[in-house]
C-alpha cells in the first residue's frame, strides 16, 4: 500500500512505501480502529498509520510501533493539514497520542 508524507523543506508530497510489518503492529495495537473518531473496519472506514513523530525528521523511529498511531483516512488528512498549519488544536492532539502511548510502555514495565 503506497504511503506519504509531507517534505519538510519543499511542502512537497513524497511517496513511499511504508513497513507492512509495523503498519499492522500498529492496526493491531490500537484495534484496528481510528483513535479519533473511533469508527474502524467495521464502520468501513480506511485506515492508515500516523507517525507521531515525522517520518522525514527522526528515520531512527520510523519503524518503531510506538511511534505510530492508527487513523482513518478522514482523520489522518485532517490531522497532517492541522500539524502543517501548526494549528494548535491538531497539534495537541498528536501530542496527546505520543503522551498516551509513553503512559502505557512506562506502565506496562512496573510491576
């Protein structure tokens, strides 16, 4: 499934082919449903995978599940417009998904 993502310094959409490996790991992980509107598969809805932190700015996460948020496409252009903008509704919830998924790693170590 071909992906994108926005260049940084051109404004230019970039296409790519994204790891089905983590791409899954992250459907799974968040239920296959997005995260936003909470509509899924069954509410035949596409999904796609949001990288939390930008895939062009930090290659050393891009594979990494935790850095990855599952979305419908409706929700997803919404949020990638919002963050591009720097519209500080959007960008605070990309930061509430990359706070929430740090909560649960650090939790799931305590005992």
């Amino acid at each position: 499934m071909a992906n994108f993502f926005i260049n940084g310094k051109t404004g230019e959409l970039v296409f790519f082919r994204n790891c089905p490996k983590w791409r899954k790991h992250v459907y799974k992980r968040d239920g296959r449903e997005c995260q936003i509107c909470k509509t899924g598969i069954k509410g035949k809805k596409k999904l796609s995978a949001h990288h939390l932190l930008p895939y062009n700015k930090y290659p050393e996460y891009r594979k990494n599940v935790n850095n990855g948020v599952c979305l419908c496409f409706s929700c997803h252009s919404k949020l990638e417009a919002g963050l591009r903008r720097k519209d500080s509704h959007w960008m605070k919830i990309n930061t509430y998904f990359a706070l929430t998924i740090f909560y649960k790693i650090k939790n799931a170590f305590l005992f």
